[in-house]
C-alpha cells in the first residue's frame, strides 16, 4: 500500500524542487488546493477498470488533426 498523500508536505518540497518560490503566506492556500485535488485524484483512480482497456501514451481530443 501507496504511503499516504500529505500536502502539507508535498507543496515545499515540490515546489523547492522546481525551483518555486512557495511564500509562507500563500503555502496554505496552495496546500488546500492540493487536499481537493488529492480528493478528486482519489475518486478517479478508486474506479475500477477492466484488465483489456489500454491506456492511451497521448491525448488528443482531435485525433491530432490540426484544423
């Protein structure tokens, strides 16, 4: 089992590793919005998918069709 997810700790460090400024006074509002996306992000991969659905490498709404 995955350790569980922390904000309060990913947002410095990741921040720290991209080279972010991360200022104190903006830290707590960055880290709630990590907790709702870490919310979200657990919605999405609690549902099940079946064993023969193949992730797509690339994404293109448009079939990478350029109009």
């Amino acid at each position: 089992m995955a350790d569980p997810f922390e904000p309060a700790r990913y947002a410095p460090m990741a921040a720290s590793a991209l080279g972010l400024p991360l200022a104190e006074e903006d830290a707590r509002e960055v880290i709630a919005a990590f907790v709702v996306l870490a919310r979200v992000a657990n919605v999405v991969m609690s549902f099940p998918l079946p064993e023969e659905v193949i992730a797509a490498a690339v994404f293109s709404p448009d079939d990478g069709k350029a109009q």
